[in-house]
C-alpha cells in the first residue's frame, strides 16, 4: 500500500521502456494512409497491420493454443477485468504470469478494464478517484482505479497494458463526453505514474466521442506525454460505421506517425481495411470467435450462415484456401456438426474464422509493400458484398 501511495503522489513523466517497444514503420502506401510497420515486445515482434484473437479469460474460446499459433497469430488480448475475479491477477502472478498460465509465448495485449465499467452501465459509479461496480459473477463490489488496473495488469505480466478510461454512451451531451474524455487523459497520467515494470509498455487511448475536435485534442494531449502506443477507442458501441470513420478520418493523423496505432474492439473484415486504409495497426474483436460458435464463417465471398437450410446438401468446400483440417470439409457436413450440436462444428469454425482474419492481415501487409492497397481493398468489398 506505502508503495502504491507513493506512486499516486508521484507526478507524470514519459514511459521509459526498454527498446524492445520499438514500432517500425516498413513502407507506407502510396495512394492511402495505410502503413506497413513492425512493433517489438519482449515476447516477439508483431508484423502490422495485425489482428489479435480475443482471448478474454486467459483462453481464444472453442480453440487450443497450438491452434491459435496455426491461425498466425502473433499477438493475443486478455482482460484485466475477468483475470482479476477469476483465477485472480494474484494467482496468476504466483504461477509465473500470463503467457506461462495459458501456454502462449507470444506477446499478450491487456485491457484495462475500462469497457466493463461502460458495459456494467446499470451497476457502477464513476468518481475522480476510480470506477466502482459490482461483480457479474457473485454480485461483489469492485474498486477499479487507475493504480489498480495497472496492478493488475503488472501482475498478469502482459507485454502491453492498456490504460483505463472512462467510456460513455453514444450519443450523449457534449459536456458528459468531454469530461469523460479529460478524466481519461488525467487517468493515463495516474496509470504512467504507478507504472513498476519497464518490460511492460501502456497505450493511452483516445476518448472524444463523435466529436471531431475533441478526438483531435485528446490525440494530441496524448502525444504529449509520450506513450509507446495510442489506441482509438469509444467506438464500435452503435454507432452508423460511417460515423466511425469519419472520426478515424480526424483522429488518425493527430496520433504520433511513430507509435502504433491500435482501433479497440473493431472487427468486422470491412472495417479491418477501412481502419488500415486510414493508418490503423492493430485490431481486436471477439467477432471471428463469437460468430464461429454460432456457425457463422467470414469468407471472402461474404459470410455463410451454415445453419441456412440451402447448406443440407452442398458439397462445396466452405473454403478451399482455409486451414487444413476445413479446407477439405463440405459445407454440408459442416452444418451437420451444428445441428446435431457436435462440438467439433463451433471448434473448426471459430480455427477457420480466426485463420481468415490472419490471412486478411497478411494479404494487407504483401499489398502495401507493394502499392496496391486500394486495388486489394476495393477487390475484397465486392466479393464481400456479393453474399457467401
């Protein structure tokens, strides 16, 4: 406690992390804003733009971690939130950290915590010093300050640790969104200054609304202090996607051109390409995951819902270019394991979705070495908007 006391005494100051949080921007498209770059972790470099699986619990659902690592994935997320109440961030810690616990030794990203508090709405309070909110599991109170997420995060040993803001409804008045967003900014200040670990790097994240110039502002104060990396966030919680990207369209040229840029919980394959066209690195979405389950696959002929009655006696392959163990399965077989409520359906759906969305990535980052972003992007939207 006299440590952490210590620390929320002790004003801001620039991350000092070691050079292994460096981003490398490789290339940059020629007729977009879309960038080819590299960001180094202790746990290995990410190739950008990049997706990150969802790994909320410690787990990708449906998905072993040999699995996870066939996709290409190179980065996963967890959550501060859900780690922290079960198995507990102590736990955790006491067994050697994260990577260690679920079996993954590549880097881990963790949020903050900050969008439980938004999509807890009904149960919490939100004052200067912290969020307060009752546990989903046993109904408990839950203080969440900035020094406690760091904490937890510390614990769970990530490579990046998001810092905790503080997420409004959309739309909402001018004056909650703006206090909401310097609240956010005063928080990642609290969050650098009980930072303990220089293995772990924070991103700040920027609030603002669908207010072009607060989003701007927030970027820019940001800036100033220096994170190794800035995500968007706020966004993808209802609003039309246009309006998100008008707002990308504001907010991605205020962000530092060397620091990685990271779009919160986005994750439709349309919106990948409309954030990398607008200089986006990173992404994360429990789209690909939750759809698998529910026998809904992403391909680049749109999505195919096999539980579609049309499916009973299609021999087609779901997708020849999938992983192996889907490529050579019919699109008819597949809806049986569904409907007669096999598990295998949801845990090779949920491989090829993830597959899909790493390929989507890789594809992206061959086209912007080589000047044919735009060409690619404008191919991918036709076949997706063909229908699967």
């Amino acid at each position: 406690m006299e440590r952490r006391a210590a620390l929320e005494e002790k004003p801001a100051t620039t991350c000092q992390s070691k050079d292994w949080f460096q981003y490398q921007l490789k290339h940059q498209d020629k007729t977009t804003a879309a960038r080819r770059g590299q960001f180094n972790t202790p746990h290995g470099a990410v190739q950008t733009p990049a997706f990150m699986p969802v790994g909320t619990q410690g787990t990708v659902k449906g998905l072993e971690i040999g699995m996870v690592r066939q996709t290409g994935a190179e980065m996963i997320l967890g959550n501060t939130y859900h780690l922290s109440l079960r198995p507990g961030d102590d736990i955790v810690a006491e067994l050697g950290g994260l990577h260690k616990f679920m079996g993954w030794d590549g880097p881990i990203l963790t949020d903050s915590g900050g969008f439980q508090i938004f999509s807890l709405a009904q149960m919490r309070k939100i004052t200067e010093k912290e969020a307060i909110f009752q546990s989903h599991i046993d109904g408990r109170k839950i203080h969440l300050s900035p020094e406690r997420s760091i904490e937890i995060q510390e614990n769970l040993g990530s490579d990046i640790a998001m810092v905790l803001d503080h997420v409004v409804e959309l739309p909402n008045k001018p004056q909650v969104i703006r206090e909401a967003m310097d609240r956010s900014i005063r928080w990642a200040q609290r969050c650098q200054a009980a930072a303990a670990r220089n293995d772990q790097a924070q991103f700040a994240i920027v609030q603002g609304g669908l207010d072009e110039k607060l989003r701007v502002e927030c970027a820019e104060r940001l800036g100033a202090l220096n994170f190794p990396g800035y995500a968007i966030g706020g966004l993808s919680v209802g609003e039309p996607p246009p309006e998100m990207y008008r707002i990308l369209d504001a907010t991605c040229p205020a962000l530092p051109a060397d620091k990685p840029r990271y779009l919160m919980g986005v994750g439709r394959p349309e919106d990948l390409l409309e954030g990398i066209r607008r200089g986006v690195d990173l992404f994360d979405c429990v789209m690909p995951t939750r759809n698998g389950r529910n026998a809904l696959a992403f391909t680049d002929e749109g999505t195919v819902r096999l539980r579609n009655a049309k499916y009973q006696r299609d021999p087609a392959p779901l997708d020849p270019k999938s992983v192996p163990q889907v490529a050579g399965l019919s699109r008819a077989y597949l809806r049986h394991l569904f409907m007669a409520k096999e598990m295998l359906g949801p845990i090779l759906l949920t491989l090829h979705n993830v597959a899909y969305y790493q390929r989507l990535m890789r594809e992206a980052r061959q086209v912007i070495e080589e000047d044919r972003f735009e060409a690619f992007y404008e191919e991918k939207m036709r076949g997706w908007a063909s229908g699967g």
